[in-house]
C-alpha cells in the first residue's frame, strides 16, 4: 500500500509556473501577479495568503480564466480531473 499512496501524491492536479497577470490603464501599466509557480498534489490542499490588494484573487481569478480583461500569461499551466 505505501508506494500506490507514494504514487497518488506525486500527481500534480494543478501545476502553474511563472504567471504574470497586467491589467493595461489610462494611466499605464499595472502589475498585478509578476513570475508565481506553484503546483499542487492530488490529496493536498493550497492556502494563499497576504495583504489585501496583492494579488489572491487576481491568481485564482487568471487560473480558472474567470476574467476577459485581464493579460495572463504563464510558462505552463496545466490541470488534470
């Protein structure tokens, strides 16, 4: 049994790497996500954490592709059901 549960948490069901996320203004460019990776493992749970306003829910937002007028970009974001 201890190398099918070895096996089971080495899936990655979400594996995100250098997100950047710009919201383009009147008054220039905003930066709101600059260069995150993070990967999370079948049976493992993630908790973002921080300040208001430094990007939680722009993160999540850009991963689950919710908003149109943001410009998100990452060098590989991949999920598996």
């Amino acid at each position: 049994m201890g190398k099918q549960v070895d096996k089971i948490l080495q899936n990655k069901i979400l594996q995100v790497e250098n997100l950047a996320v710009t919201f383009k203004t009147y008054a220039g460019t905003i930066y709101a996500v600059n260069n995150i990776s993070f990967s999370v493992k079948q049976n493992e749970t993630l908790v973002i954490v921080g300040e208001s306003g430094c990007g939680k829910s722009v993160t999540a937002s850009s991963i689950m592709q919710y908003s149109k007028f943001n410009y998100a970009t990452a060098k590989r974001s991949t999920y598996q059901d």
